[in-house]
C-alpha cells in the first residue's frame, strides 16, 4: 500500500507545486490524470524519493519515504517520460548497461537476466538490433524492461504512450496490465485513454491539487443525464461557450462544430442538444473547468 497524506512542495518563489495531497495507493494500475504543469511530475519525484516535501508524509507499505528515501529505491522500477539510450548498442547491450547501472546481479549474469527481460516485453527478436532502428514502442517496452528488473514493488511510469501510434499502444496496455499483478503501478499521464483502458482507480490533479480521487466508472456514472452533443458553427461557438458549459468543440467538416455541453441538474441543455453517454475524458474537464473557476473565486 502506498500512502501519501497532506504533500506539500513549495519552490523558491514561492511556487506551490503540491497543495496538500492526499492518496491511498493499492495494487494494480492507479492513473494519475492532468494537464502538463499540473504537478503531476513533482508527485512522481516526491514518490520515488528523488526530491524532499516541504512537509507531509508518503508511505510504502507502512515505511517511511520521506525519512529514509533508500526504502523506496530498493523496491522502485522507473519509466520516466524522456529516457536516454545509447543508439549504437543493441537492445542487449543497452539492457545490460543498465542493469550493471542499477546494481541488478544474478546467479547466471546479468546476460541472462537482461534475455529474460527482454523475453518479458517481446523484444526478443530485436534483442540483438541497434536501439537507433527501434520505433518509439519498441524503446518504451526496452525501457520498462529496465523498470521492472529486480521485481519491484513500485513502478513509476510517466506519459508512457505519448507519441506511440494505436498498435504500439495497445501493445503497451497489455504489457503494463500483465504487470499489474501483485504489484502498484502508478501511471502518471494527460492522455484520458490510457486511464481509461488501464486503471482501476484514478485522482486528477490540477495546479497541484487533487480535484478528484475515483475511479473511472464512478467518473464517468456522475455525469449521467447531465452531458449533451449538438453542432455549432464556427462564427456563434465564441458566444456560445460563453453561456454555456462547453466542454471541447471538434471542429467538423471545415467550419462546423461538434460540441459537448455540461448541464448539470437544474440547468437546461441547449436546443437542439442531445443527450450522450458521460465519457472520462467527460469527468477530466468538468473536474478541471470547476477547479479553475474554484482557483479565479478563491
């Protein structure tokens, strides 16, 4: 169990990038979902014990991060956004440089550890390619193969599909679902899909705070009876959204709009309006458009 209780992370400024955040973390995939900025990058660093809270606690299974930071690095496997490969090595090689890295040895050598890896997230076959002819999946899945080596209790994995195309990040779904079991992941990301198709809990954070802990059922059941879909054209969709609650407006055959409205009870939907079935990426703006007028009122 991961427990994070009253996190606060104030910059020099001051910046307050964490404002009291509070979290019970279980096994299995946790989605944290928000904008970039949002926070959600100070939380993952305060988690995996690389930057110090101004105050409050975080817990792993009852041991104390804040205070001993090297609890958690023992047990933590990290996917960060941007990882650094050495084009020229072989996916082998690379793993292996990694793993001698992280200090992960074996009875057998960190050859065979790196081939059973590698077997682990389907880059057998390319074990021996330059990492230079990987596509962008392939070096997320040699990536995770380094996070999980030591059979962490904890990884960290942050914006894991952006830029992956459909397939590769399908690929990638059922790779981190498979590695779910028995184990926490927290999956940091601005991509509704990915907490959509992967989480079964989920918090969405914005300007470092927690504007919602659930998950994506509950989310999503919410808004029951309160999202609507019509068009509007390009030339009223200024007026519009200024008296009503649009949510996004895709733009539709050059100069329409499709447009998604919030009404909630007791506020009438737009003529013409029909109802639709609530969407996460529904929940995610109606938590995120309250908590900014929540921030302009305040």
């Amino acid at each position: 169990m991961l427990q994070i209780r009253d996190l606060v992370k104030i910059y020099p400024g001051p910046v307050n990038a964490l404002s009291s955040v509070s979290l019970t973390i279980g096994e299995g995939l946790f989605g944290l979902l928000g904008a970039n900025g949002a926070g959600k990058s100070t939380l993952m660093n305060a988690v995996a014990g690389l930057l110090e809270p101004t105050c409050g606690s975080i817990t792993l299974d009852g041991a104390d991060i804040v205070k001993n930071p090297e609890i958690v690095r023992r047990q933590l496997g990290y996917l960060p956004q941007d990882f650094g490969f050495f084009p020229d090595l072989t996916g082998l090689a690379m793993l292996e440089l990694m793993l001698k890295l992280k200090g992960v040895q074996g009875p057998l050598g960190r050859r065979k550890i790196a081939e059973a890896l590698l077997d682990r997230v389907n880059l057998s076959r390319a074990a021996r390619r330059k990492v230079s002819g990987y596509s962008g999946g392939m070096r997320q899945r040699l990536g995770l193969a380094q996070a999980i080596a030591g059979d962490p209790r904890l990884i960290i994995v942050d914006e894991p599909t952006a830029g992956l195309d459909p397939e590769e990040r399908h690929r990638f779904y059922r790779l981190l679902a498979e590695l779910a079991k028995n184990r926490i992941i927290l999956l940091s990301t601005h991509i509704v899909e990915d907490v959509a198709t992967l989480c079964q809990r989920m918090a969405v954070i914005h300007a470092g705070r927690v504007v919602a802990d659930t998950t994506p059922s509950a989310a999503r059941a919410a808004l029951a009876g309160t999202i609507y879909e019509g068009f509007i054209g390009d030339d009223a969709l200024e007026q519009f959204s200024e008296q009503h609650c649009a949510l996004c407006a895709i733009l539709s055959e050059g100069s329409t709009n499709r447009v998604r409205v919030h009404a909630p009870p007791g506020v009438a939907p737009p003529e013409r309006f029909e109802p639709s079935i609530p969407t996460l990426e529904d929940a995610y703006l109606v938590h995120t458009r309250a908590a900014r007028i929540a921030q302009v009122l305040a």
